[in-house]
C-alpha cells in the first residue's frame, strides 16, 4: 500500500459506489460533503500500471444530520486513458 503518494482524480472515472441513505433530502436542503481517502492500490493490469482509490464522503445537511455516505471507486490507468 502507498503511504505518501498525490494522485490527480480525474472525476469523468469516477464508478458509482455503494450509497447509504439516512435522512430524506427536501427541496431547499444545503448539503455539504467531506471526502476521505480510504485507500489507494497500486495494480499491474494487462493493459499497463492502474491505480485505484477508494473513496469515502459523507454528506450532511443544514441540521448537520447525516444525509448519505457515499463510497466511490476510481480506477486511473497509466497514461491517463
């Protein structure tokens, strides 16, 4: 596992996650989210080099109550592509 490494996230690879849904969100809401790094591998695919990045964000809404956690997957493959 990478301890210190900056990956660039480019968000048009961003997978959708497993979502978990808490508080009904009304119009009018202001959401607010914090991501987390959960973690980051490093992988030998067939096609070249792959990162993958796991990511965790919370989001909360004007009463601070927890909406969603979401949890998304991005895989950056050597080159960009």
């Amino acid at each position: 596992m990478v301890t210190e490494r900056v990956i660039e996230i480019p968000f048009q690879q961003l997978k959708r996650g497993n979502n978990r849904y808490n508080v009904v969100i009304r119009p009018g809401d202001r959401i607010t989210g914090q991501s987390t790094v959960i973690s980051i591998e490093e992988k030998a695919g067939r096609s070249g080099h792959l990162d993958i990045a796991v990511l965790e964000t919370e989001y909360r809404n004007q009463r601070a109550e927890l909406v969603v956690i979401a949890r998304s997957t991005i895989v950056i493959k050597e080159g960009g592509q």
